[in-house]
C-alpha cells in the first residue's frame, strides 16, 4: 500500500508543478525512492524534470538530493547556474554528513567559487570528505596542505572536527 501511495504521488508530480508535491511527510525510505526517480531524468538528461523533482525532495530535507540541486545548480542544469544558491545547498547536505557535499564544499573554497579562495577551509572540507570515504578527497587535502603552514593545518583540523561534534559525530 505504501508503495502505491508513493507511486500514486509521483505520477501526480509528472503532472504538476514539482513544488506542488508535498514531500515533507515523506519517511526517509520513501524520500530516497523518489530521489531515484529524479536520477532516472537526471541520467536521460531531462534536466529540467529532474531538477523539479530534486528540489521538492531537497526542501523536505533529504541530503543526496539538496546535493544534487547544488550539482545542478553549479553546472546549469535544468536552470540557470547559480553557484551561491549551490554553495547553500551544498551545505544543507553537508549538515547531513555527505561526504560528497564536504567534498564540493573544498572545491568552492579551494577554487573560489562563490566564496573566497580560503586553503584552510577547502583542507577542512577535504579532511571530512577523506574522514567519510570520498575516494578523491585524500589527494585534494594533500594538495592543500603543500600551501599550508602547519599551525594552518592545525586550525583546519579543529575546524573539521569541531564541525564533527556539532554534529553529534
């Protein structure tokens, strides 16, 4: 029944508005069956749909989808670029404890996308994608630290932990 329930409510998404969908009572499973339809578009490339799709799932707070509206809107996808509104979404997910999001977090910093170019924080943000398993992290923060002095280290390490402990991790 539960299934149907939520099959019934993304067949009424095709068709509506996506902001129309309320998701917000949606449980966590059901949450990410709907982020997989919203990959299915992504992965044809219906952009648009799927960027509609995310964004309701996103604002009823499911991570891997606020970090897919930041993909989107960083790329262009479905909507026009809009780095800042990425870098917010980025970091909603990252209040969740992605580990892709921290890791897109330490590319904004280390590149200067949306916020100014800061080797402490992109090292912190790299430190806990690398703590979370990101398989391209470890490099990112080695490369981060060849500009930092060690008391900078230093300080990223308090910043991503203290980060961990707000938290509760």
């Amino acid at each position: 029944m539960k299934s149907f329930l939520l099959l019934a409510a993304f067949a009424a998404s095709l068709s509506t508005p996506a902001t129309a969908l309320a998701l917000d009572s949606l449980t966590p499973t059901q949450g990410q069956e709907v982020y997989d339809k919203a990959l299915q578009s992504y992965s044809c490339t219906d952009y648009e749909k799927a960027l509609g799709i995310f964004k309701t799932n996103a604002e009823a707070g499911h991570g891997l989808s606020q970090y897919m509206m930041g993909i989107m809107l960083e790329q262009g996808q479905g909507t026009e670029a809009d780095v800042a509104a990425a870098f917010n979404w980025y970091m909603k997910a990252a209040k969740q404890g992605l580990a892709d999001a921290y890791y897109a977090l330490g590319d904004m910093y280390s590149r200067g996308i949306s916020v100014s170019k800061d080797a402490v924080q992109a090292y912190a943000w790299f430190d806990l994608a690398d703590r979370g398993g990101h398989k391209l992290a470890n490099d990112m923060k080695q490369s981060a630290a060849a500009r930092l002095q060690s008391e900078q280290i230093e300080s990223a390490n308090k910043i991503a932990t203290d980060w961990l402990a707000k938290l509760g991790r």
